[in-house]
C-alpha cells in the first residue's frame, strides 16, 4: 500500500474534533469521495479554549450558556456535504444565553465513503470478506446486534429475536478479528 493511500484511509477512519472561538470561521473538510457524518457538536463558553480574560462577575454557570441548537444547526449545515464552514457567533445557533462571555463551537466528525459495500451475516454464521487482487478491505463501520430501525434479518417466526435491541458500533471488535483469522485477497 502507497503512502498516498495510506494517508487517504488515515484521514477517512480517524475521528476528527475542530474548534473555533466567537467571531471565527469553523471548517470541516473531508477527503475526496466521501462526506462529512456529524458525531457531536457543542457551542458554549469554556474559560480556556478562547484566549480571552473575563472578569469574575461576567463568568456564567457553563451549563446555562449551551446552545441546546447546536448539533441540529451543525446537521443542517454539514451533514453528507464534502466541506463546509461556519460563522461562529451567537445569532446562528439561538438566543445568546449569556450576554459578553466568549464562547466556541466544538464539533466531532467522520469522513464517511460516498460509496460502499454492506455486508451481514446473523448469529453463528461466518461472513467472509473479499476484493479483487488490486484492492483493499477498508472496513468504515461494525455492529454487532442490529439497529432499532431495521428489519430484523436473522430470525424465523419461530425464532424471534429478544426485544432489546444492541447497538456497539466495534472497529476494534473487527481488527481483533481480522488478526485472528486473515481475509483473503
């Protein structure tokens, strides 16, 4: 595998977090052929992200200045686009709960492949995993159990499935898989 490769996966599995304080312009930016998938987003204040002083009167309890619109504005905004950026400053996301403190957005995202393969396999069964002799596996996501919106899949009338429902989203689960029992090429 090519560095250029190598940088590319690196860049679409890893997690990324991004700031900016009042006044900045936050950018996220995937990779070609993928697409921003919004994890988390907060917009509030935080006395050490923003490098500016305030005085002992004018610092509010943090919890009261969150911006409970934060990571819907952030969805509507970036969600499934390659790139976006954001003006940070209290108008966008509500009422500005507190007045003359700094605040920030913090947002967590995953580049996440435009196109991609879906493979299932229910209890007990084994899924093999395979690509013609030029590619490679890249394996984005797991879970183990199933999604509370999906058909469930694996059981018979007979046989159904216990009415909780798992969800663990496992890519160290796979690795440790993989190393256990190669997938051939």
């Amino acid at each position: 595998m090519n560095k250029l490769t190598l940088g590319y996966l690196t860049r679409l599995l890893q997690n990324h977090t991004v700031y900016a304080c009042d006044g900045d312009h936050l950018s996220l930016q995937c990779p070609r052929h993928s697409t921003i998938s919004v994890q988390s987003a907060f917009y509030g204040q935080d006395y050490q992200m923003c490098s500016t002083q305030q005085s002992e009167t004018t610092r509010k309890d943090p919890l009261s200045c969150v911006a409970t619109t934060t990571l819907q504005k952030v969805l509507d905004e970036c969600q499934n686009q390659r790139a976006c950026q954001l003006l940070v400053n209290s108008r966008v996301f509500g009422p500005d709960l507190c007045p003359g403190t700094t605040k920030y957005l913090l947002v967590s995202f995953k580049c996440k492949p435009t196109e991609y393969k879906t493979k299932s396999a229910c209890e007990n069964q084994e899924l093999k995993l395979h690509c013609h002799e030029s590619k490679f596996i890249n394996i984005y996501s797991a879970t183990y159990g199933r999604l509370a919106h999906e058909k469930d899949i694996c059981s018979t009338e007979a046989d159904r499935a216990p009415p909780f429902v798992q969800e663990a989203a496992s890519y160290t689960r796979w690795y440790q898989l993989l190393q256990r029992k190669p997938v051939p090429l």
